[in-house]
C-alpha cells in the first residue's frame, strides 16, 4: 500500500514515515501541499495523511482538489488538539477520518487499517481469493490453511494483485504501490517479486498470470504448465 504523507513538521514527518515503513506501508513524505498535489497526479495512491496546518496552502484545500479532481482515495487528517472545528471542516469536505496531535503510532495503524478497509466497501478485515488468505492487520499470509512466508515486498505485491483479482493490475501500478521516491524501482523489480511469488504458489491452486503488455492476473486454478 502506497501512501502519501503531508505533514510540515519535519520530525513528525520523518518518525511517521519510518514507522509506517516499519509496518509495511510504502511512503512518499512531503512538507507541502503544492508538491503534494503534482505527486497525486503523477502516481496512484492508497491513502493520503494530510496535515490541516501547511505552509502556502494548507490541508483543506489540498483535500478540496483532490475531491475535485474526483480521486476517492481514502483521507486521513491529522489536527492540533482542541481544533474541533478543524475535524467537522476536513470531514465535511471530503476527509475519511482525523487524528488529533498527539496521537499514538498503534492508534494511527489501526485508523488506516479502519478506513482502508471501509474504503474497499468491505466489513471483512481479510482479504482472501480461492485457497489465498491475507490479513491486512498482522501482514500475515495464509494458503490452503497453512501460514505462507513472505517479505515485506512480496507481501505487499500479491496484496495488490488479491485486491485486484479477478481483473487485470497494471504492472505500473504494481510499480508505484512497492517503490519509493528515493529507491525509484524499475518494472524489472516487479517481474522479480512477481517471479518469487509464482515460485511460492507453485502447485497451489492459485496462480499469477502475465497478461502482455498489460500485466498481472491472480488466478485461481493450477498455472497451465
Ligand atoms: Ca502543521
């Protein structure tokens, strides 16, 4: 999951992105909102944490646009104590939830998990297809009843293509959702994961298939051999 963070106070930016890192999520930290904004047009995010208080223009607006523009990725804003009005504008216009400063790194996990998962219009923590299991909330994986081991990237990899299935992912999308602004990662890397995957399910009764010049299907039946 790839998740664009919005937030001007450096410390706070650089802990939320290491710890959200720590946790699996993919993280492209920025200052402003203005850069904020040309990022959402270049790349596909998952969620978006936006500080309301910004240099220039400042989280509601950011929010506005990116509603404007019609873009339903999920928003979770981040507001100073005490600013009820703050949380009652930002949800009005279009955030998903808030978060008052200080806010404690357990809650804040569980909030994007929340609204993650309210934002797959589903009420079911897990995300399963055939025999494969995912549990968003532990980054565990499971196949046919038994724990499947995966890394951090190939977690996130198959995450992408179960919550795609049965349609086709975009290999750039597969791209965005693992890669970072400072390890920019090439398609070739996804072919990797993709590779390490397959070698992981084989013989399962689920498999992913390359489509040409489009990308990747998970499947369920045996891979045609
Ligand atoms: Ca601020």
């Amino acid at each position: 999951m790839r998740i664009l963070l919005v937030e001007d106070d450096l410390v706070l930016r650089v802990g939320l992105k290491e710890a959200l890192e720590q946790a699996n999520f993919t993280v492209d930290p920025l200052g402003a909102a203005e850069p904020a904004e040309g990022a959402l047009g270049l790349t596909t995010y998952d969620l978006a944490i936006v500080d309301i208080g910004l240099p220039g223009m400042d989280g509601f607006e950011l929010i506005r646009r990116i509603r404007r523009r019609g873009l339903d990725l999920p928003i979770l804003i981040l507001t100073a104590r005490d600013a009820l009005e703050d949380r009652v504008v930002g949800l009005d216009i279009g955030a998903d939830d808030y978060l008052v400063k200080p806010f404690l790194l357990p809650e804040l996990l569980a909030r994007i998990r929340a609204i993650t998962r309210r934002s797959r219009a589903s009420a079911n923590p897990l995300i399963s297809v055939g025999v494969l299991t995912l549990d968003p909330a532990n980054h565990t994986a499971d196949i046919e009843g038994s724990p499947l081991e995966l890394t951090g990237r190939e977690w996130s990899v198959l995450e992408q293509l179960m919550l795609a299935a049965p349609k086709v992912i975009a290999k750039q999308k597969l791209t965005d959702s693992i890669g970072h602004w400072d390890n920019e990662l090439t398609p070739n890397a996804v072919e990797i994961y993709i590779s390490r995957l397959r070698a992981k399910l084989a013989g399962r009764p689920v498999h992913i298939r390359t489509v040409r010049g489009i990308g990747y299907r998970l499947e369920e039946g045996a891979a045609d051999v």
